[in-house]
C-alpha cells in the first residue's frame, strides 16, 4: 500500500534530503508497530533509541498523528493502516 509519512524530530541517515519533508513510501506492513520497524533502517544507528530500546519496545515520547488525529491509547502501536493514510512521527521532548 502507498501511504505518506513525516517524521519530525528524529534524525535520520539521508537528512535532510530524505525524510525532511513529507514522503510517499510502498509499504507492505499493515501496522503502525510494522511502519516504524520498517523505517529504524532509515534513522541515524545512533538515534535509533530515541525511537526503540534495545530490547525494541517503542519509545513512551514517540507522538503518532493518523490523517491528523493523534493516537494516544495503549494500544497505538497495533493500529491499522490503509493506503493513502498520512502518517506523522513526532518525537516529544527536547
């Protein structure tokens, strides 16, 4: 499925000519846990923490946007995607 992604804050290995701005991606994942497995090659190794642990549990700072509308519950990272979402990647804190 192609769906579009912004990851804000979280450093990545091409920036900032890959994942500065807004991209589309083919995607074969279903989930938003599958999407941020999908995007760790693309984050700098060094910053991948900031995303994941080591034991690859994701980050409580990590803030996820749906078409616009924040995903706050326990269970975020199990949400379903479907082609032509926009999917926002924020990383809280400073």
């Amino acid at each position: 499925m192609k769906i579009r992604v912004k990851l804000w804050g979280i450093p990545t290995i091409d920036a900032p000519s890959k994942y500065e701005n807004e991209i589309q991606l083919e995607f074969d994942g279903s989930t938003v846990k599958d999407l941020i497995q999908h995007l760790l090659s693309e984050i700098e190794p060094k910053n991948r923490n900031l995303v994941v642990d080591e034991k690859g549990k994701n980050s409580p700072g990590l803030i996820i946007l749906i078409n616009g509308k924040l995903v706050s519950d326990s269970n975020r990272y199990n949400k379903q995607l479907r082609g032509g979402d926009f999917i926002e990647l924020v990383l809280a804190g400073g």
